[in-house]
C-alpha cells in the first residue's frame, strides 16, 4: 500500500494536465462618480492608475462602459468617444472634451 500512496502524485498528472489554465487577472478599474453625462448612466469615469495612465489625456475624459451597454452606439456617436481598450467586460473610451 505504501507504494500505491508514492504513486498518487504521478497518477495525478493526466487529471490536472486537463483542466483549463486559470483566466489570466483583470485590473481593477478605478470607476469614480455615479454615471457618466448624466447620474445613474451605465458609464463612468475612470481615474489613474498604472495600467489607465497610458490613456489619460488632458483635452478628453476616460470612460469605462459595459461592453453589452444597449444603446453603446449612441453614446459613441453623441460624445465622439475613440476607444482605446477592453478590460473584461469593459471598453475604455477616450471621450474629447469639446
């Protein structure tokens, strides 16, 4: 029996080789405010940090809003947003300040 029990790591190995690799992490967004052009809008601002910094502009405003946003194309054509990333379910938008 004890050789069975220095065999069960080995045994193991076909098992774990099978499973799905763990999804890789997200950042965290720092999302501030309630609701971007209006309270209660799905968007919102997006600060700085070390990953949204490549994105923050002095003349435009880095929204985050759901990538499943219903009316996502009116936002984009309303506020001339240029997106710049997706974070999850997330798209990052650079919104010029007009």
């Amino acid at each position: 029996m004890p050789r069975l029990a220095a065999l069960a790591p080995v045994l193991a190995v076909p098992f774990l080789a099978a499973c799905d690799p763990p999804a890789p992490a997200t950042p965290a967004l720092p999302f501030f405010g309630d609701g971007y052009r209006a309270e209660g809008d799905p968007c919102r601002r997006v600060g700085e940090d070390a990953f949204t910094n490549q994105f923050l502009d002095d003349a435009a405003d880095l929204v985050g809003c759901p990538a499943d946003m219903e009316n996502l194309g009116v936002f984009v054509t309303e506020t001339g947003a240029i997106l710049v990333s997706q974070v999850g379910n997330t798209n990052l938008y650079s919104v010029p300040l007009r």
